[in-house]
C-alpha cells in the first residue's frame, strides 16, 4: 500500500524526489503519513480537498482487498 501511494503522490507532484511516505502498521489497521514539498502541497489536496478525497479513497479500495483499514494523514 505504500507503494501505491507513493506513486500516485509522485505523478502529482512537481518536485517527484521530495515525495515520502511513513507507514505506521497496527494490528487491523495502517496510517500512511504522505509528506510532499510545501509547494506541492496544494496538488495533492485539491479544490476543496477533492484530490485527498479521491487519493483516500483509492487507498481504502486497496486496504479493503487486504481486509484492513487504511488512513492518510497529509503532512506539510
């Protein structure tokens, strides 16, 4: 699941490399922390936060394939 985030992140972004994600695994459940450039931090949350919405929901499909839970925690 980490890695699919930090794909997604890395196509919507201008600065690819400054792209990192943090997972932190519980029993049933995963936080992925996402932290982008602070320039690029509007890319990844959108209008309205319409692209977070969108990059939770993706992740939340994945997790669910897995039987786990999922958050997305977007740091500047």
């Amino acid at each position: 699941m980490k890695d699919l985030l930090e794909f997604v992140a890395r196509q919507l972004v201008s600065d690819p490399d400054a792209v990192q994600v943090h997972e932190v695994a519980g029993q049933r459940s995963v936080v992925l922390e996402l932290r982008v450039a602070p320039d690029d931090l509007g890319k990844v949350i959108g209008r309205q936060g319409r692209v977070a919405k969108a990059i939770r929901a993706l992740m939340k499909a994945a997790a669910a394939r897995d039987g786990r839970l999922v958050h997305v925690e977007i740091m500047d």
